[in-house]
C-alpha cells in the first residue's frame, strides 16, 4: 500500500533536507510571486522560509519538494 500523505502541510512530515533555497529559486521553481508566497506563508499554506540571520532566509529543498509533491497529488486525485 502506498504511503499517502493526509495532511494540508505536508512539509511538517519532511526532515528539512537538501540545498537551503533562497526566494529567488523558491519563485523560479514555483512560478508564484513574492507577494503570493508570503501570503502563503501567512496561511499556513506554503512551508515557513528559516531564518538563517537578521536579513538571510531560506527554505529546505525537502520542504519545497514535499510542497510540491502534495500539489500534484490533489492534481490527479481531482482528474479520477
């Protein structure tokens, strides 16, 4: 049987492995903007940037992928 995840923040499920990604990649990867990530952020509905210093933040590639991974699976689950 498939490991399926069942919650709506499914990086909380993801160590926080891999590159530490800074926003310019997180929105090249994501398509999305500044405003619509930290909007997300504010949500609960992206993974949380960590602060790696007074004006440095980055996200775990894991997280990102974890994110990402969920997308697309709601994706299909909505086409069957």
């Amino acid at each position: 049987m498939e490991n399926i995840r069942t919650t709506t923040k499914p990086w909380r499920d993801c160590a926080p492995d891999g590159r530490l990604l800074r926003l310019p990649e997180i929105l090249e990867r994501t398509g999305l903007s500044r405003s619509q990530i930290y909007e997300m952020i504010a949500a609960g509905d992206f993974p949380p940037l960590i602060k790696l210093g007074r004006r440095a933040a980055a996200l775990p590639e894991a997280w990102l992928n974890c994110f990402v991974e969920e997308k697309a699976r709601r994706a299909l689950e909505r086409t069957n």
